[in-house]
C-alpha cells in the first residue's frame, strides 16, 4: 500500500470533460488472480492516447480483483483510473467505506452502476446485495461530496471530491423509460456518462438531439472491437440489448482478416461518434493493445494533459 503523503492525485479526464474537450477513455478488466502484470502491460500501452483508464468492477457478475485495489496500481503506474462502483456486492456501509478509502487514495473518477444480475456470472449461487441502484449511489456520492454520509450524519474528517459518471443505453426499446432514467441520473448528480456498445447510431443521434442536448454533460458512445463474425453473434446472443446489424457480420464473414476488420469497422465508429457526441469509451476485451491503433485509423491523436 502506498504512502497516502504521497499518493498521486490525478485530474485530467475530469478538467477535459468540464473544457469541453473530446474526451476518450478505454476499459481494462482487473486480473483473476493476484498479479496485476498484465493488466498494467495493457494500459500502459494507452497512455497518451486516453484521458483516462475504466476498471471494471464484477462486470458480468465474474470474479476478479477489486475495482479499487486495481485503480490505485494504475494510479501507481501514473495511469488515471475511473473506478467502477456496482451496488451487487455491498451494501451502504461497505460501499461509503471504499469511496472514502478510494479518495484517500487518489480516485476522483468514479463510474456509479447497478451491477449486472449475479445468475449471469460465475458464482451463480452467490447471495447478491442491491442494497442501492445506480440512481441512489449517485445521490450518496453527492451527499459525500458535500460533507455528510448516507444518514446526513457530518463526515468529520473531511468531504470527497469525487467526479461520478453513469451508464445509459440509448438503444433501450423504451424511448419513455430512457429519458426518465437519464434525467433521474443528472438529477441524481452524475456528471458524465458512458453508453453501452452502439451499433445503431441514428437512434444515438436521435438520442443526442432529443433528450442529452438539453442537459449538456458529456455522452461518451460505447465503441467495442468485434474480433470476427463469431464474436459479434456471440455478443448479440449473450449480451443483451445489443443487436449487432446483419451487415456487420458479413464484413466481418467475408474478410481475409477478420480481426484487422473489426479495427478498421471500430475506427470508422470513432468518427461517426465525434459528429454526435462529446466521446468515446473503447472496449477491446484481451485486445486493449490495439486501441491506439483504431484511434490512429480515426484520425486521433495524442491526448492534452
């Protein structure tokens, strides 16, 4: 464990958002184990080309090392994480616990979620909590952020300074359901959001222009590396609300090299994302080393810090 005296605190992704830049994050899963190696190995290799690094915390309900402990050693590494905090695995107290140990530690990033049901993971027969949702967690970080815990009660040595963002799917089947639960979330007091992985982005657009313009916070549009066709009809049958378009998959099908492909088809997605929005968060599940290069195909360069 770090020296807390000298734990970097780093900034940037929050002074991008807030500047109005176009902002890029990319996730890296924790290791399922305890070495860190590769995982550090994978998100050195997207400094410089992202404002910060997405930990993910039990995502898909399979076990691997706490979101936190894997922030503080990219931290460690002079990587900026945003962490991820899912409401499955603890209840009120244990989670003001780690956002408390988190900002102690350095993390002002933080990614506030549901969390995915446990029956889809590893360890179906676990006892889930849900003891919160992402809405409520974004109301006790702001309580947090202004002093007090969830009960109102002062927190005595000292308020957070946490910058929290949320997820939204602007191709939920319900038009009704989406823009309820967004404004719930800004209400809530989230302050930047990442989308799930969007194939179809005329419903983004319509998304941006109907119901996000209003509120002005930063949209990053989900962009996944589809590997081969395989991939992306596994993805439509385990992942859901996703419908990876037909056409998609024939490219892929039909390509002497499917993987070089899906880089080419995700950079083409970058593009079409910094007509619409404010970002783009990029996920290449084992593949993170290729992201530079999709970003390079895009026209992307280097990051300001």
């Amino acid at each position: 464990m770090p020296d807390i005296k000298s734990t970097t605190v780093l900034n940037n992704f929050r002074q991008a958002a807030q500047a109005g830049e176009f902002l890029v994050t990319a996730e890296v899963a924790p290791p399922k184990g305890g070495d860190p190696a590769h995982m550090i190995k994978m998100a050195a290799t997207l400094k410089g080309r992202v404002h910060a690094v997405n930990i993910t915390d039990g995502s898909r309900a399979v076990l691997r090392m706490s979101s936190l402990v894997a922030s503080v050693i990219l931290l460690q590494n002079d990587i900026e994480p945003i962490c991820q905090i899912a409401c499955r695995d603890r209840n009120r107290i244990g989670i003001q616990a780690d956002l408390m140990g988190a900002h102690a530690l350095g993390i002002r990033n933080i990614l506030a979620l549901t969390g995915d049901p446990v029956k889809a993971g590893d360890h179906p027969d676990a006892k889930a909590v849900f003891d919160l949702e992402a809405v409520r967690l974004l109301q006790l970080i702001r309580k947090m952020n202004q002093g007090v815990d969830h009960n109102e009660q002062l927190l005595t040595d000292g308020a957070l300074d946490l910058f929290t963002g949320a997820a939204v799917d602007p191709q939920c089947a319900s038009w009704s359901g989406l823009q309820s639960r967004f404004e719930r979330k800004i209400e809530a007091g989230a302050q930047f959001f990442q989308s799930q992985l969007i194939t179809d982005f005329d419903r983004l657009e319509k998304f941006m222009d109907n119901i996000a313009s209003v509120h002005k916070k930063p949209i990053l549009a989900g962009i996944f590396l589809l590997k081969s066709a395989k991939n992306a009809q596994f993805i439509n049958k385990v992942v859901p609300g996703v419908n990876i378009p037909q056409h998609i998959i024939d490219r892929l099908a039909k390509a002497k090299e499917p993987l070089a492909e899906g880089v080419k088809i995700a950079a083409e997605q970058v593009q079409i994302a910094q007509q619409l929005c404010q970002g783009v968060h990029m996920m290449a599940v084992k593949r993170e080393d290729l992201i530079p290069q999709i970003l390079d195909l895009a026209g992307m360069g280097k990051v300001t810090h």
